[in-house]
C-alpha cells in the first residue's frame, strides 16, 4: 500500500440525487489522496499527490487491484515542469448522477448512466502555478477520467507535446491488442494476444486485458483501455515503458507536437472497462456514457439498414472502379442491383467507383471530384429508379487522404446526394498520411473527421467510415456515424496473400475493435471458390450467416454478389430475415478468440436472434432459452453447420430446419472447426 490510509477528516456533501462523502487521506508525508467508489461500492478509485509532488491514480475492485499506482499529467512547450509533475491539491469536489437514456439505433434501446464523480483540483507548486483538473467518473463497469484546464491567468494558448498518463496494470497480465502503427494505422491487423510485457510497440486502443485471477479462459476480471469522446485531440496510443505499466503516447502532427489547445479546454476520457468476465465487456456502456447526448433533433433520416453493393465484385476482379468494359458502377448494373435489393429487403445498394477521379488510376486523392458521376452512371436516374422500389443509392467518397481536396468539396458533394434523395455515404481513406504529412489519427485527422461527420449531418447523410479514426462514442452524440472499419474487414478474404483472416479472427473482434463501436466487417460470403491464389475465407456459411449476430452493426452489408444469393434461397432467407437495430443484447458465452455467442431481441419486434462462432475448434454448447417470455410459443429457424461442414473443403454443407421453443428449452449447438449457427427465433 502506498498511503499510510490517516484519514484525516470527513466532510459530507449532498449532491444532486443522493449523498456523496468526499474522502480525503493524507499520508504525512505530503502526499494527499481523495477517494470515490462505484454506485455499488465495488469500484473505487484513489487519486492525489504523492509526497514528491507527483500526480497519481490507482483503481481497484472489490479491494483487489486493479491499477496500481499510476502517473497522471500532461507536459506542455514550456520552460516549467509538466503539470502533474510537482503538484499541489487545492480543491475536490463530487458529485453523482443516474440517468436512463435512449438510444436512436444500438445494441441495447435504453442505457443506464449511473456515476460518482471525483474532481481534484491541481495546481503546480513553482513557477506559473498553473491549473488543470482531473474528473474521475466512477461507475459500476469501469472508470473514466479526463484532464480540464480552466481558464486561468497564466495559461491562454497552450501546445501539449506529452501526456503522462499511465496505466499500471496489477499482475502480468495477457492482453489481446494490435501495433498502432507498424503494419497499418488504420487498426488492420491481425490481433496479437501476449503477456503484457511482450507489448512491444505502441498499440492501438481498445486494448484488452484478461487479468491473472482468470482460471478458466474467459471468466475472470476482464478490462479494455480505451478513450471516449475524441474530438479535438491527439488519439491516445498505448506504449510499455516499465513493468506491466502502459503509458499514453499520442499521435503527433508532422512537426512532432500532439496537441494545439485554449483554455477552457478539456481532454478525451481515458477509460477503462472492468468486466467480471469476457462476455461482460460487450455489454458495457462505459464509452457511450462518457460522450455527450444526441445533438441532432430531428433523427427520422437515420435508419439502420441493410445494404448490398457493386463493391465484392471489385475485390474479387469482377468488376473495376474505373470506367470501361468491366465497369461495376454503371447505370445498368446499379439498377439490376436495386431490383434484387427491393425483392429481398435491402434499404441500400452501395456503389463504389461511380465517380470521376478513379480514372486517374494515380490513387491520388487530389484528383477525385465528388460532384462529378461518371459518364455511364447516371446518379439522378438511378435514384429515381431506386426510391420508387425504397431503396437508397449509397454514395461513396474514396478520398484516398487527401482531406483538404475533400473539405472543398464536401459539403457540395453532400449536397448533390441529399438533392438526390440519398441519406447514406461509404467514405474512404486509404492512405496512412493525411494530405501526405499528417498521420490520419493525430489531432488533424480527429478534427477532419468531426467536420466531416458534422457536415453531413447538416445535409442528413449517414457516414460509414472506411479507414476510420477509431470509435470513441461519439455516434451517441451524432448518431448519422452508423458503422466504420477500422480492423482487417471480409475483404481481406478476397485479395491478402497472408491467406485471409484466420477463424479466431470473428472471435477476437467483438471483445476488441468491435467495443469501440459497430463495424462494418461485411459479412455473407455465399460463394467460397475465391480466385486469388492465397485468399480463403476461413469461415464456414453458417458461421458467415452467424456473424449478422455477432458482429455488431446497424448497417449490414450481404457482401456477395446478387447471382450467388439466388443461387442459395434457402440459406440466404436468413440475410432476409435478420434485422440491425436491437432491443436488447445479452452474451451467453465467450472466451476471447475462442468463441461467443450473442443473443438479440429485435427492437421492433419480439423475435430474437442468436449468433455463435468458433475458431478452429469445434465446439458443442448447451444454450439456455430462457431469456424468452415464459409461457409464449416460439418457433426457432436454425442454420446450422451439417455433419460435413469443413471450412477448408466443404464450407457450405449447411442444415436448415424449424423447430418449437420456449423458455424452458435448451438448444444444443453444433459447431464445426471455424464453424456457427446462426437462429431466428420467431415468437407465435
Ligand atoms: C478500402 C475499403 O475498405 C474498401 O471497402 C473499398 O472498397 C476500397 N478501399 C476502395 O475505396
């Protein structure tokens, strides 16, 4: 224990909905902490000064630790000592809060955002005396913390070039994360799972911690460090820099400086999740609770939905994106593909290369034109032809990075679509750098995303972003932000030389990448004779058919080609069926990268769905039905993998059949080596 815990006084304060005592301890020694606890006491947060000045935190649950002690502060261009470096606590305050919010789309319809907060006020003992703030929202599932500079006399314009916030996490634990930088910055990797002292580049965030009191693989504390709210700020990257202790390293801008600020100005919440198990992770709310509430008023436009698309055709040769004989995006094509979206109950057909700027075949950003359809694509057309059946064009914006080209055009390029009566852009950016310099997730690129975000909302268009900054939660406060990559997507399976992405891949990304926010992964590869040399889609069909669960997102694409689906009715009926935006969300069992199963009550309807994947290993689970209404008849329809499925030779050997449910049901479920089953659940 660090403290020698005197407590030296108590002073109780009423805020608003219930009592709150301010717990101060000082060690005698200079050092002085403040205390504040989860709503159900479990949690408790521990953060002040150290005798040296220093700025700390330390968290722990159910009084085991979880962070030891770990450094808080931020260096700015100065002369003078960080701040957090040789401090001083002039004042705390607390405060504590309960609400139940609603959700315009999500995992779950209602949320619960039950915190005490803890604010300790800094000051530096020498020199300018400056003044930063660091907020500590303690709830049930993990914490989050954020630093606030106030105005103040001696602190106007200011450059952060460091921070120094630590994460020292007890134990050795394992974790599972991806480099930030070093393969691709857009978080394409694949994931690695290693003690934590074999972290040995920056990592990206989420990143995910199975702790040391794990016995059995997937139960056990589980955390994922994180940040919330990222909007005008440098990302948060991870780096190992002693003893199981996890410092902040944020993305520079080219001249190796993180963050401009004025005062007042406030930081993204670092966050950290603290899940009982694996499957607890999914179901935590932490992030969302820590962004601010809807901003947009009339909401009506923003609809989940599922969507095909001229776009697998691309990655597997078919087509091409530039005009030509093998053009993908032509007037024709686009309608035979709205035709078989309004036969089958899609709400898009996304259609990449319909404008100029891909002729160039330079990918340079700087010559794409978002006003401009191509000669054979005629947008005002195919809208009309489109809307008549309810299906939307989905527009796409491949900027290749070169975001200053895109700012000039954006809000006209956004304009021309919603004239067209289009609510849903696909944006892209495939290029590490922004406008060649800029790392896309330093504070240059977090500020083009907002903009852009915010743009199109001002014209009512839904964003799926490809090569994205990572989620933060900012879709709770502008939630036109649907889905974005951000991780090795279906695609991979159809060109990457490395053999696609290996089964545990599907099981890995729902308790990493996926709990930043949804993922636009794609699912729903019918067709499994892949023509590159290498590629493979590791999966089985039930398990493609599994991942509509799985992986959460309000926009899902059936990313084969219409034919292949016509070919296959029965399995495909599924695809049909399944829906995007959900009541309630419940994790019957997990274990990271091994497997999970995820069950999800339809928002609109009573009906239920269950999603379960597995790696290499087949598997078998008995599944309790008893999240069903007791008394009520149900029919469950279920895509099972037959006695033959081999995801190597003979992945669409599937069994589809019906049978009666009800709450008192266990299912037993089959699943083959990178296996699924995927059920409807349909109530009578
Ligand atoms: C990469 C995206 O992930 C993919 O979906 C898109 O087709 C290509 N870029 C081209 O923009």
């Amino acid at each position: 224990m660090m403290h020698k815990k005197t407590i030296t006084f108590l002073v109780f304060l009423f805020a608003v909905f219930s009592a709150q005592a301010i717990i101060r301890i000082e060690d005698g020694k200079g050092g002085v902490a403040y205390v504040m606890s989860s709503p159900d006491n479990k949690i408790e947060v521990t953060a002040g000064n150290l005798p040296d000045g220093k700025a700390y935190y330390q968290v722990t649950k159910n009084a085991n630790k979880i962070i030891a002690p770990s450094a808080l502060g931020v260096s700015i261009v100065s002369k003078e000592p960080e701040l957090g470096e040789n401090v001083e606590i002039i004042d705390a305050k607390v405060a504590t809060f309960d609400e139940t919010w609603e959700q315009v789309w999500g995992e779950e319809r209602f949320v619960r955002n039950h915190y005490n907060e803890l604010t300790v006020k800094f000051r530096q003992k020498t020199g300018k005396q400056r003044l930063f703030n660091v907020i500590f929202r303690v709830f049930n599932d993990g914490i989050g913390f954020r630093y606030e500079f106030p105005e103040q006399p001696n602190m106007d314009y200011f450059i952060i070039d460091d921070e120094k916030t630590e994460f020292h996490i007890a134990g050795n634990p394992k974790a599972w994360w991806i480099p930030s930088h070093a393969e691709n910055s857009f978080g394409e990797s694949l994931y690695r799972k290693t003690s934590f002292d074999k972290i040995d580049v920056t990592a990206a965030t989420p990143l995910t911690v199975e702790m040391s009191d794990s016995k059995l693989e997937g139960y056990g504390t589980h955390l994922a460090i994180h940040e919330a709210n990222l909007t005008d700020y440098a990302s948060m990257t991870l780096i190992n820099t002693k003893e199981n202790t996890l410092k902040c390293e944020l993305v520079p801008w080219a001249n190796g400086l993180k963050v401009y600020a004025r005062t007042p100005f406030v930081s993204p919440w670092r966050m950290v999740i603290i899940a009982d198990n694996a499957g607890e992770l999914l179901t935590s709310h932490l992030e969302l609770n820590l962004n601010e509430p809807c901003k947009i008023e009339n909401t009506s436009w923003i609809k989940p939905m599922k969507y095909v698309g001229i776009w697998w055709g691309m990655h597997i040769n078919k087509y091409t994106w530039q005009m030509g004989e093998k053009h993908g995006g032509t007037t024709e094509n686009t309608m035979r593909y709205m035709d078989f979206a309004a036969k089958n109950g899609f709400g898009g057909v996304l259609v990449e290369g319909w404008n100029y700027g891909w002729e160039s075949l330079e990918h340079d950003g700087n010559f794409m034109n978002f006003t401009r359809p191509f000669d054979d694509f005629d947008l005002e057309k195919i809208c009309k032809y489109g809307q008549a059946k309810g299906v939307n064009f989905i527009g796409h914006h491949e900027t290749y990075g070169a975001v200053l080209n895109y700012e000039r055009q954006m809000a006209e390029g956004y304009e021309l679509l919603q004239k067209n009566g289009v609510h849903a852009v696909k944006s892209g950016y495939v290029k590490d750098k922004f406008d060649k310099v800029e790392w896309h997730d330093g504070q240059y690129g977090v500020r083009h995303y907002r903009r852009a975000l915010e743009e199109a909302a001002k014209h009512q268009i839904m964003l799926d972003v490809h090569e994205p900054i990572k989620q933060t939660g900012i879709r709770r406060t502008l939630p036109n932000l649907m889905a974005q990559e951000g991780a090795r997507g279906q695609e991979f399976n159809a060109w990457d030389n490395g053999g696609g992405n290996p089964p545990s891949h599907t099981c890995t990304l729902p308790f990493t990448r996926i709990l930043a926010g949804p993922m636009d992964y794609t699912p729903g590869v019918f067709n499994f004779d892949i023509p590159h040399p290498k590629a493979r889609v590791q999966s089985t069909l039930a398990n493609q058919l599994a991942l509509y669960v799985v992986l959460y997102s309000p926009i899902q694409m059936a990313c084969d080609l219409p034919e292949n689906y016509e070919k296959n009715p029965k399995p495909f009926q599924f695809i049909r069926d399944v829906v995007t935006d959900w009541d309630t969300t419940v994790v019957l069992n997990a274990a990271i990268g091994e497997y999970v199963t995820i069950v999800r009550k339809d928002r609109n309807s009573e009906n239920w769905y269950i999603g379960s994947i597995t790696n290499e290993q087949p598997r078998s689970f008995k599944i309790k039905l008893d999240f069903l209404t007791a008394g009520e008849k149900y029919v469950a329809q279920i895509y099972a993998d037959g006695k033959n499925a081999d995801y190597k030779t003979n992945p669409t050997d599937i069994i589809i059949k019906e049978i009666k449910v009800n709450s008192k049901t266990v299912l037993d479920l089959k699943l083959a080596a990178a296996g699924g089953q995927a059920i409807r659940i349909v109530k009578k």
